[in-house]
C-alpha cells in the first residue's frame, strides 16, 4: 500500500460517480492496493482509454509534437 499517496489523496467526501471514476483510475496505477470497485470498472477503462488516446482514433490522428529550433553551430576553427 501506498500511504502517502492515500494520505496526500483522500476521496472526497460525497464524490460524485465521476470523481470516484477519477480517483479509482489513478489509485490503480500509483498504488493498486485493491481493485476498484467492480460497478465502475467500464467507466474506469473507458476514461483510461481517453486519456491514452486523447486526440482521436489510431496512430494517424496524432499530432507530432513542435520541433525545438536546432542549437547555434559553433564557428569552424
């Protein structure tokens, strides 16, 4: 168990379905001391489904991240 991440991540009290949805999905992958609870284990994947595939559907609809400019060459000597 985890116990400063149950310390410093309490479940708010009178959650709504969501938040706990929420809270479930984190607490399985920091810490995973129990299941969650089977009543929210779609909705669990499904969120977790969103968050790894935020943008759309498959590889093409991902966008490529911004290039950084390329560092200044040094003079030849």
């Amino acid at each position: 168990m985890n116990r400063n991440w149950h310390e410093a991540h309490p479940m708010p009290s009178k959650a709504t379905r969501q938040q706990r949805v929420e809270w479930h999905l984190e607490h399985a992958q920091v810490c995973g001391c129990r299941p969650p609870p089977a009543s929210l284990l779609d909705e669990i994947r499904e969120l977790e489904k969103r968050r790894l595939n935020p943008v759309g559907e498959g590889a093409a609809s991902i966008r490529p991240l911004a290039r950084s400019p390329a560092p200044p060459r040094r003079p030849a000597r």
